[in-house]
C-alpha cells in the first residue's frame, strides 16, 4: 500500500468476501457500484432529461448511451486504481502532484460536489413540495437531515447502506416503469434516438449537461474508495478476481442507472415533445403536467415519491465524496459528521439564497447548470485518473492495456473538447452582449486561461516526471548504500494512558524501546466537564481517581528499577499531551489506541491524528 491512511476508514475492509461459488463471491463484492448508480439518477439528471425529452424528443437517446458507455470505462478505472494501489484518487493524486496543484484540485472537486449536493438539495425540496405541498424554502432547509440519516447508517455498516440504497432505487425503477406503460412511447423514434445528431448550440448545452449528470467527477473519488471496503486477498489472484467481480458489479448497476435516465427522457418527449410542449425544462411544470398529458392521476404522485428518493439516495455519494475528497487531497481529517454537515451546508446556502432571491421559477435552471459545472470539473478527475493506472511501476500486472488507455483518452479528450466549445460559446455570448465587455475582457479570460493551463500541466506533468526520474536513476546508478545509525536510542520517553486494558501493551512496548536506561514520563489527561472549564484548580472525583492511579503506576515501575515520573492534564488531550511532551522534550511518544467508549469515542476519536501531527518527535502507536 502506498499510504499507511486508509480511505474511509471506518468502513475500509469491513465486508468479508471468503465466499465460494460464483454468485456468493459476486453477491459479496455486489455493492459500491450502487452507491455509484445513484449519482447517476440524482435530481440533476432529471433537469438534464427532461429539458432534453421535451426540447428534442428521442433525438438525445444516444447520448445517454455514450455517457454510460463512458461512465463504465472510468469507474472500472477508478475501481482497479482504488483494488490495487489501495488508494481513492485524491490520495494518489496528493502523493503524485506538488501541493499548489493538489488545493488547486481539491477547491475544483469541493466545486463539483458542491454542484451535485445542489442538484441533490433542490430535489428532495422540489419532490417535498409536489408530494407535501412544502414551500421550497422549507424544504431546502429540511434537507440537512440526510445527513444524520447518512451517520446512522454508516455505523450500521456498508451491507445496511448497500440495501438502503438498493431500496430507493427500486422505487425509482418502480414508478418509472409504471409511468413509461402510461406514457405508451413511439418504439420505432426510440431507435431513431440511437443514431448521434445535435440541433444547435443548445443541444450541445443540453448534451454537456446530460453527460456531466452522467459521468460524475466526484463518483471517480468515491468508487476508488468504496471498492476497499471489500476485504481482498492481496495477492495476484485476489486483487485480479476482485478486479472481475467489482467490473460486473460496475456494469449491472450502471445499465440499470441508464435505463432510468433512459425512461425519464422517453417520458419526457412522448408526454410533452409529441403534445407540442418543447419548453418544459422545470421538474414542476413537468409533474403539473403529467396528468392532463397521460389522462392519470397517479403518475405525477409517482414522479413525487422517485423525486424524493432519487434525492435521498443521491445526498450520500456527495456527503462520502466531500470527505474522500478533502482527506485525500489536504490529509485533512475532522469528525465525520463535521465534514457531511458542512457539505450539507454549502450546498443548502446557494440554494437558499437563489431561491430566496429570484424565486422558486429559477430551479430548473439552476439543476441544469450544475450538471454543466460536473462536467467542466471532469477533465482534472479523469486525467490523473487515468495516468495513475497507466503508472507501471506503480501498478505492477494490473497496469491498464496500450487499447483500454487508448479508449480511455478518447472519452477524456471528447468531453474536453465539449467543454472547451461550450466555453468558447458561452463567453463569446456574455463579452458579446456585455455592456462593458472590458470588464469581462480583464476577469473571465483570465479565469479560463488559469483553468485551461492547470488542465494542461496535470496532463503533461507525471510525463516530465517520469523523465526527470529516469535521468536521476542514470545519475545515480549502482547500490547506495544505507546510513545507519546503530547508536541511536531513546533516552527520554512519554507514554500517555488512560487506565484502559491497552496501558500494560503502551506502557511495555516503551520500556522495550528505552530499557532501564532512559527516562519515563507517564501522562493522563482529564476531560470531565470540572477539567475542561478550572483546568488543574479541579478537584472532582475522577481527577482524584486518575492522580491515585497515576501514582500506583510509578510505584510499580520504580518497583521494577525505571526511572518514572507522572503528570496529570486538563482539558483537551488533543492540546494538552503535544504541550506536555514538548515541556519534558521527549525523543519517542508512545500512544495506545484510545479506550474510550460510547460518547467520547464519538467526540474524541481523533486525539491520535491530532497528536501525531503537532509534535515533532517519532510517535509510536501501539494497539492490540
């Protein structure tokens, strides 16, 4: 493995796959793609359809079937990246680009999710209000819940979530299904949509959308992450079989993911492209017009209840994606439920305030542009994606073929090229039309020409690399051989404790490291609620408990012929053990993994990150 920090780490490994028989082995590995899939039928991709169902009729079919055929060759891609280096691509990219370039794509891939998380806000709002009559705003506000729902489910494990998700996606499945046997299609213009045509620059806008709603920038992050939640045997055998296993499971999921796009833009051209209404781009005007279009009233219920569980299932690929993205990326790790409240947040603001200020009449829109700024952001998912599996060196065997890198860089360099005409047009447009063109002249161009030359270096730079490594190599050819410093030892050595059954391990992994020799500082840190607010002026039963304790330690040790001394703390152990460390200027910490149960796990379950990140000497972490 690459890195000792594992992505997700509170699920990583957490499904055995010891199964026999191929439909046991497949059913095991059967799962992230899932989660995938649902990024693929968010609210968003509704916008997209149905704008393009009711602007263009069949004609855009063929889009969707590009866009899938595009999807399952980058999410097999992020899949074998994420099963054989065992790494999500924001890590890889962190550990192969230089840091500028690294926050550079994190704030993109924040933007994009933030363009997801809308399109998932403003749906769940939307089928609110049709099912409930809830005003927007309300529900827009709602939405934060989803991301409790998310907390609850991942300590259910991933098999809880898996079925969670494959719940809501039945229901879509469902409701679309008995809508498109009202909806009675023309088959025969169904097969037409097969053939590739584009009417005009707003087809092409309406394309982009589609395929950014399709293939989704920040479902790359995730599935490289998701497949590790499998335990792989990491062997060759094993990595190759969960290579196989996770493409079928890439596949199923994402054919079923195109055929709902399929069914919400066939319905939307037989309900309202053949009656004459080539218009509806709002999901409202849609579901208001369901039932005089199909003569039934269950069908705009119907569309409410996909509507709301397209946008429940949808909100937990961005709020996974947000913490993927910023740990990898920034190595940057707060509380779960931190990170998705905040993802939540940003999402929620923009669109309150959209809606607040131009009314409820703008979501539309809106949906459909955040599929745009998806697809703007794909080119600096997919290009390092793709060198990081074509890297030999680092991926071994399971490097990808010279024809799947050659179709791989056809699909990045079509969407680009999309991108880059969209672009073109769009500005044209605005400078063109612009009051003051000068202005624009002097801030987008500007903007655009970083963008594009950040493109540029990430797709040219692990190639420089990779020729400034081979020149180093030929300067330095022969064995070199290793500085070691057989005199070092440790002569001062805190251990901190928490009278927890992980003290003894601590407390003897570093009297191995220092013997008799050195010196011992035993540390504890109180947290009662007296700690935090009088610090050491505290005099609660628990401190008196723990300086009891503290002391009993010493006499033992001292017993055995250590030299040993104790310090009590207050407050916060995330702050107060780097201060006490450094006060006694120990050469080697030694930490046990933390003991703590129930609500101060879910509180203080980042002391050892913390820790080892503020103090400057080795940390040695030690657990059962």
């Amino acid at each position: 493995m690459d890195e000792a920090v594992k992505s997700l780490p509170e699920v990583n490994a957490s499904v055995s796959t010891d199964k026999t028989g191929f439909w046991k082995k497949l059913f095991a590995f059967m799962g992230p793609a899932y989660l995938i899939s649902v990024g693929y039928m968010d609210p968003g991709n509704w916008a997209t359809d149905i704008a393009g169902g009711s602007r263009f009729g069949y004609s855009l079919i063929w889009v969707l079937v590009l866009s899938n055929l595009i999807a399952l060759l980058l999410q097999s891609l992020s899949a074998r990246l994420g099963l054989v280096r065992q790494l999500d691509l924001a890590q890889a990219s962190r550990a192969n680009y230089p840091k500028a370039v690294n926050i550079s794509l994190w704030i993109l891939a924040e933007a994009a999710i933030a363009a997801c998380d809308l399109a998932e806000v403003l749906g769940m709002a939307i089928g609110l209000q049709l099912l409930f009559h809830l005003p927007l705003l309300y529900g827009v506000s709602l939405t934060i819940l989803d991301t409790f729902i998310l907390l609850f489910l991942v300590r259910y494990g991933m098999r809880k979530m898996e079925a969670f998700i494959l719940a809501l996606i039945a229901i879509m499945g469902i409701a679309f299904l008995i809508m498109m046997i009202m909806a009675k299609p023309d088959a025969g213009e169904i097969m037409k949509g097969l053939i590739p045509s584009l009417q005009g620059k707003e087809a092409l806008y309406i394309t982009i959308g589609i395929i950014g709603a399709t293939v989704m920038p920040h479902n790359l992050y995730l599935h490289s992450s998701l497949v590790q939640t499998r335990q792989t045997i990491r062997t060759p055998k094993g990595i190759a079989d969960a290579i196989w296993y996770n493409f079928l499971d890439t596949f199923i999921a994402l054919n079923l993911a195109v055929l709902v796009n399929a069914a919400i833009l066939i319905l939307a051209a037989a309900a309202f492209f053949n009656h004459g209404l080539f218009n509806v781009a709002e999901i409202q005007d849609a579901h208001r017009m369901l039932a005089p279009m199909l003569g039934n009233t269950l069908a705009p219920i119907l569309f409410a209840i996909a509507l709301i569980a397209a946008g429940q299932s949808s909100t937990l690929t961005g709020t996974l994606s947000g913490q993927i993205v910023m740990e990898g990326y920034l190595n940057l790790r707060i509380q779960p439920w931190l990170r998705r409240i905040i993802t939540r947040l940003i999402a929620i603001i923009p669109a309150f305030l959209v809606i607040w200020i131009s009314g409820e009449g703008q979501t539309g829109s809106l949906l459909v542009l955040s599929q745009v700024i998806l697809c703007l952001q794909l080119g600096f998912a997919i290009i390092p994606l793709i060198h990081f599996v074509s890297d030999k060196t680092k991926m071994g065997q399971f490097v990808i073929k010279p024809w799947l890198k050659f179709a791989a860089w056809v699909s990045a360099l079509l969407i680009i090229g999309l991108n880059a005409k969209l672009v073109y047009d769009f500005e044209s447009d605005w400078i063109r039309e612009a009051t003051h063109p000068a202005i624009l002249w002097c801030t987008l161009f500007p903007v655009t020409m970083a963008i594009a030359l950040l493109l540029i270096y990430i797709g040219f730079y692990p190639l420089i690399r990779k020729v400034k490594q081979n020149k180093h190599a030929e300067l330095h050819e022969g064995h070199q051989a290793l500085q070691v410093n057989m005199w070092r030892s440790y002569r001062k050595i805190a251990i901190t404790v928490d009278f927890s059954s992980m003290d003894s391990e601590a407390i003897s992994t570093a009297l191995a490291q220092g013997k008799q020799e050195a010196e011992y500082l035993l540390i504890h840190v109180v947290e009662t609620a007296g700690a935090l607010l009088f610090n050491n002026e505290t005099s609660d039963h628990e401190t008196t408990h723990d300086r009891m304790k503290l002391k009993e330690y010493k006499s033992e040790l001292n017993a055995l012929g250590y030299q040993v001394e104790t310090i009590l703390g207050f407050g916060n152990p995330k702050v107060c053990i780097p201060q006490l460390v450094n006060e006694f200027e120990a050469n080697l910490l030694v930490m046990g993994a933390h003991g703590h149960k129930g609500l101060k796990d879910f509180i203080f379950g980042t002391t050892l990150d913390a820790v080892r990140h503020a103090v400057k000497m080795p940390v040695l972490i030690v657990t059962k």
